[in-house]
C-alpha cells in the first residue's frame, strides 16, 4: 500500500472540474485507490463519492492506492494535486 497526504490549497476546495479530472486520472490504474479525510472516505474512480466529501480549501486528505501499480497511481495522484488542488 502507498499512502499520500494533501492539503487542498485552491480557494473553492475540491469542485467539480477538477474532480471529475482527478477520477479520468485514477481511472487508468487497475488498483484500489482512496480518498480519505478524517473518519470520511471515497473510491478515487467515482466522482459523485469525492464530490460528495465536500473537501474545503485547508483540508488535509490522505490517498490511498493498493494493488499492482500502486507507486504509478500514487505518483500522479499527488502531481494532479500539486498542479491543480
């Protein structure tokens, strides 16, 4: 398992576009992927479960990614952040 952590920098939190790019991203990975904050979590392949986390801006989450290309999902995952959240 690979576990990353995130703090949301962009002033509207996690909203739809990028969400919705986010789970096209994840979606190329055959292994289980999360995302996780506080006692809430989401599968990182479904946009209505990330969208329904309403992570704000200032928030830590924590992704999670297990299975066969784990370092892969867990590598763009935090590029995607870093670029867009």
């Amino acid at each position: 398992m690979r576990e990353i952590t995130y703090t949301i920098i962009d002033p509207d939190g996690i909203h739809a576009r990028p969400a919705g790019n986010f789970v096209e991203k994840m979606m190329q990975y055959s292994s289980k992927i999360t995302v996780n904050r506080g006692d809430t979590s989401a599968d990182a392949k479904k946009l209505f479960a990330i969208m329904k986390m309403r992570v704000k801006s200032g928030e830590t989450i924590t992704i999670r990614a297990e299975g066969e290309d784990e370092e892969a999902a867990a590598d763009t995952a935090l590029a995607f952040l870093k670029e867009y959240l």
